[in-house]
C-alpha cells in the first residue's frame, strides 16, 4: 500500500460508501430503493465535487438525501486525507511518518513540515469561508423561501460553491437568481477562494495580518502564489470579456439583460466555468463560440490544493513560459525571475498528456456507446466531467448506462489526478544511478 494507492482506494470507498447510503429507501423524496446507477453516479460526482447530475437534486432526492450529498461534497472538496487527518485529530491520535507524507502528497505542499498544523488551518479556513457564505445567501433566500427552508438552501449552497462543486438544490441551477448581485458575488467569491489553493490564501491572510500588526519579518511572496494569483486573475478578465463579446446579442442568454445584469453574467461564467459547475444563464444555448470558450476554461481548470480540479492553473502557466522560452531562443524556463525546475516541467508535461489521453479515450468511447448525441455535446461533458466542472449542455440524463459509468470513470479520474492514480497502479519508481548518453532529433 504505497502513499497513492491508499490516496485512490480512499476516495473510492467514500463513493462506494456514499452510493449505499444514496441507494437506501430514505435517500429519496418518494421512499422507494434508488437506482444503483443513478446512486453511483450522484456519488461520485459529489465525492469529485464535479455537479453532473442524472436527476434533479432538489426533487429526486429527500431532505436526508440532500445532506449526505452535501456531506460528500465537504469530504470530496476537502480530500480523503484532509477529512481522514482530521477525524484521527478529534480522536487524539499521534501521526506516523508515513501519514505525513500521504497529508503531503494528498496537498501537494513541498515537504512534510507542519502538514498536520496545516490541515487544521484549513479546516478552519473551510469553516470561516462557508459560514461567511451562509450569512450572505440568507439575505437572498429567506425573504423568498422562510427562514428554515432558506437556512438549509444557504448551507447547501455555501458548501457547493465553496467546495467547487456546482450542485444546486434548483432544477435551473442559478438562472432564477441571474438578476441577483449579492447571490452572484457571494457564490463567485466562494468558488474563487475555493479554487485557488489553501497556501495562497494562507499567505494572503499572513501578509494582511503582517500589514495590520506592522510586522515586516515575512519575506517576498512565493513563485508559487505569483504564477496562482496572476494567471487566474489573467483567466477571470480574459472569460468575462470573452462571454460578454460571444453572448452580448444573444436572445436566449444575455440580450435580455440590461448591462450591469449582462456584465455580471459574463463574470459568473467565466468564475463558474472554472470548476465550478453553477451556471446563471442557458449552457445549451449559448452561442458556439461560447461553447468552444468554454472548453479549454474547464480543461485548465483552478489551482494546485484547492477544491477545483483541471490540468490547473499552475501546469497551464509553465508551458506558456516553456512556449515563450523557446520562441526566445532561451534555454532556461524564467518566471518573476526565477528558473522552473526541469522535474516541475516534466510534471506538466504529464499532466497536460496524460489529461489529453483521458479526455480523447472517454470522447472515443462516448461516441460508440451514444453515436446518436452531438460530437460538441459529448465533448463538452467529458471535459466537463474529467475537470470536474459540472456544466452540461443537458445531455447528462439522456447518456445510457455505460455512457454514464465512462463518466464515472472520468470524474474519478480528473478528481484523484491523473498522475497519482498512475503512480497507484504502477508503484513508486525505484531510484537509479544510470545516466544515458544524450542524442538530438528533430522536433516540430
């Protein structure tokens, strides 16, 4: 049992765990057993925080059924170690070297150093996010729909967008609210923060704690924070502008919008298509430009140690600097003045592949099982699927039953990584001395 492999089995028996308790006659709103598909798939899509649903969350399922799924989602967003570290911290216990280094790994932080103190401050960080969101869509949805009922929409909501999973107890998702400022804000500030990495929000709270208390003891930000907060900064105005621009005109989306309503849509779009899931306004009828837009936003997807998934933000801004190096002429890779390692673009590099071959296998496959189902469609649910998004043209119900596993397979997946589901089945490479000769070829 390496690191990885208990990482993978762990996030598969939590779905396998949440599709027993979603199968059982008090899961669902008419008190009959479940379908075993039906409950698999809702499971691990929570469990993925991916938001692809076969049926109607708020209709299908029962009040108790709506916890577990978001229970799951909490668990899923946080990681199996995160949640697992913290249950064995409640018991008291002690940690073993190897638990650290799975907390590590499952973190993807550079060493082992206070991993434990980290899980507790993002625990902590998770509660304060989400209960901040609860206070703020309780102005929305208690007016609409009384305090307990919009208590439990708050909550559940709050965890969705802060866990970047995209469920939603509405059968429109969020298109009842397109209108509403403070919902729009608050679940774009819940998935932002959700999406960009438990260590950069770390830093931002130590440097604004540093600032307030005159502290000047905290160097520079890290190379890590700089390449997070620019690229999904460059990738927030980049999406507003490009929705705005493609669905301004559009009579089934934005044109009936005045343009505060038509600005604030284009920038929920942009925030939600990165693996998010939540959507304002028609997917299925946005424009096609829209659509192929919108597929690459999901592919690279949010951050390294948050709850969103994608090749990431991270592995998309290496290869642009590597693009931008060797159409210089530069050998070395340079980024705010700092060279990437060679192992950190070979990881990219992998990731970026390795996602390529998952994608175009589930496309492949798709195709054969629903020959009947738009070539976009299909791709636009697998990436959706495989970058754990959620947004769907609307075919997610229609899909059979083997269609619907490959998407299974898919979210699994895009949410445990491609890398270490790799590193599962093949074991951890064994250290080696030899060193081969190098030879050129030719290249492009």
């Amino acid at each position: 049992m390496t690191v990885s492999r208990t990482i993978c089995l762990g996030f598969l028996a939590v779905i396998s765990i949440g599709t027993i308790l979603l199968m059982l006659p008090i899961s669902t709103s008419d008190g009959s057993w479940n379908n075993f598909v039906t409950a698999l798939f809702t499971s691990t899509s929570a469990v993925c925080v991916t938001g692809l649903i076969v049926v109607d969350t708020g209709s299908y399922y029962s009040p108790v059924g709506e916890f577990l799924i978001a229970l799951l989602i909490q668990v899923g967003g946080l990681g199996y170690m995160t949640a697992t570290t913290f249950l064995l911290l409640l018991l008291g216990r002690k940690f073993k070297l190897k638990e650290k280094l799975a907390i590590q790994q499952s973190l993807d932080t550079p060493g082992m150093a206070g991993v434990v103190g980290l899980v507790r401050s993002i625990i902590a960080m998770t509660l304060i996010f989400e209960l901040t969101g609860v206070f703020l869509l309780l102005l929305v949805f208690v007016p609409k729909h009384g305090f307990d009922y919009g208590l439990w929409l708050s909550i559940f909501h709050s965890i969705s967008a802060f866990n970047n999973a995209g469920f939603s107890l509405f059968s429109d998702s969020l298109m009842g609210y397109a209108d509403s400022s403070i919902l729009i804000l608050t679940i774009s500030f819940l998935i932002i923060f959700g999406g960009i990495g438990y260590q950069v929000i770390m830093a931002m709270f130590l440097w604004l704690r540093d600032r307030l208390t005159g502290r000047s003891e905290r160097g520079l930000f890290s190379l890590h924070f700089k390449i997070v907060t620019t690229t999904t900064l460059f990738l927030l105005i980049v999406g507003t502008l490009a929705f705005f621009s493609t669905e301004v005109n559009n009579p089934d989306t934005l044109a009936p919008l005045n343009f505060g309503e038509k600005l604030l849509g284009a920038w929920f779009q942009s925030v939600t298509t990165r693996t998010a899931g939540f959507n304002s306004i028609d997917i299925a009828a946005m424009t096609p430009a829209a659509i192929f837009i919108t597929i690459p936003f999901m592919f690279v997807g949010a951050s390294p140690g948050s709850t969103g998934g994608g090749i990431k933000t991270t592995t998309a801004r290496i290869l642009v600097i590597c693009t931008k190096a060797v159409l210089q002429g530069r050998e070395q890779a340079l980024c705010f003045q700092r060279q990437i390692p060679v192992e950190m673009i070979l990881k990219a590099v992998g990731v970026v592949v390795g996602s390529i071959g998952t994608t175009i296998a589930a496309i492949i496959l798709i195709t054969l099982t629903d020959p009947n189902l738009p070539f976009i469609e299909i791709m636009f649910e697998v990436v959706s699927a495989f970058a754990t998004v959620g947004l769907s043209m609307g075919i997610t119900a229609s899909l059979s039953t083997p269609a619907k596993l490959i998407l299974v397979v898919t979210m699994y997946v895009g949410r445990v990584g491609i890398l270490m589901l790799m590193s599962a089945l093949h074991g951890d490479p064994r250290p080696t001395t030899i060193r081969y000769p190098e030879e050129d070829l030719l290249v492009g």
